[in-house]
C-alpha cells in the first residue's frame, strides 16, 4: 500500500515538461508585451536618425552661409546679375556650380558644398543655395513663388519679405536649403545676407 507521500512523490515523476496549452500561453503573452515595445524602439531609433541628421543639416547651413561670406562678392554679384538680367531674378546655387566662381573661391565652394558633420552629408539635389535681391516688387516677389524648381520652405521665406519699389543694391539673400531626411520629406532653410559693402 501506497502512502500519500509516494503518492504526491509518483505525480511530480510523471508530470515532467509543459503542456502545449501552457507554451501557447506563455508565447502571447510575451508576444503582446514584447511587439510594442519593439515598435517603440524601432519608432525612436528613426526619430533619432532624423533628428541627428537635422543637427548635422543645421551645422552645415550655417557652415556654408559662413562661408559665403569669405566668397568674393564680386563674382556672386556676376552670377546673379546675369540671372536677373535673364528674366530668372535668382540664383540656384549647387557643388555644380562651384566652377563657375573664381579659382580661388571654387576650392572654398567645393569645400563647403561637400561638408560632413557626424556622418551627414548631402547631395546637389538635396543642398542648394538660393540668391535673391533683398528688396523686390510685387511682380518678382510672384514670379519667385509661381517657380516650381524653388523648393516650398523657400518661398514660405520668400512670401514673408514685405515688397518694395526702392532698391537696394549689392544686399542679396542668401538661403541654404538641406533636404536632410527622405522618407518624412524633411527640410530646413537658414537664412543669411551677402553684401558688397
């Protein structure tokens, strides 16, 4: 005869492993507490890469309208007189356009227009430099917002400057624009102010 002991003791011998029911169980619940955290995390390491690619878009902007500044005016002032001669009243500025400048200032623009900070860079479809008359009228002011190569954060800027018949010459804006993130159509504008005087 069997006492409750080895009763108790034959039990816990034959109930060796889990049940399938009890791996299911085990399996959701970990399952809905482990899927939106891995949401979470993948959520915020994009947020970060955005956000790191943003503070190297700034540092760079204002790198390059930095920069411009050392650029010799007189060969900036050719280009956008030119453009402005054209009928085109701005100058879209790239790493293409670099040779179009003096030797000396070409090195200085390449330089600038092929910056890297902490890992970000940006290409010539994603990097320009706009150059614009710092007092315009009305009707070059409409004209520069019905242009569909100026990018939207640039004539947000340009819809913000009050219109003026009074001239104002050798004082042009200078906006850096960096498209520095694909996928959320990310941009950011620096603005600046290049003279001859």
């Amino acid at each position: 005869m069997k006492t409750k002991r080895w009763e108790a003791i034959e039990l816990k011998i034959g109930n060796k492993g889990y049940s399938m029911i009890e791996l299911f169980a085990v399996i959701f619940i970990v399952s809905v507490v482990i899927f939106p955290m891995l949401n979470t995390l993948v959520n915020n390491i994009t947020t970060n890469a955005r956000y790191h690619n943003r503070r190297g878009a700034v540092s760079i902007a204002q790198g390059t309208l930095e920069g411009f500044q050392r650029i010799g005016f007189t060969g900036l002032e050719t280009l956008i007189e030119a453009q402005n001669d054209a009928n085109e009243i701005y100058l879209e500025f790239d790493s293409t356009d670099c040779g179009d400048l003096s030797t000396s200032d070409n090195g200085l623009c390449q330089q600038l227009f092929s910056s890297t900070w902490s890992n970000f860079n940006a290409d010539s479809d994603h990097f320009k430099i706009y150059f614009y008359n710092y007092r315009m009228t009305e009707a070059i002011q409409s004209s520069l917002l019905a242009d569909p190569n100026i990018p939207d954060e640039v004539k947000v800027h340009i819809e913000s400057i009050v219109t003026t018949n009074t001239p104002n010459p050798e004082l042009y804006y200078a906006i850096c624009w960096i498209k520095y993130d694909e996928h959320s159509n990310s941009s950011l504008i620096m603005e600046g102010l290049i003279s001859g005087g």
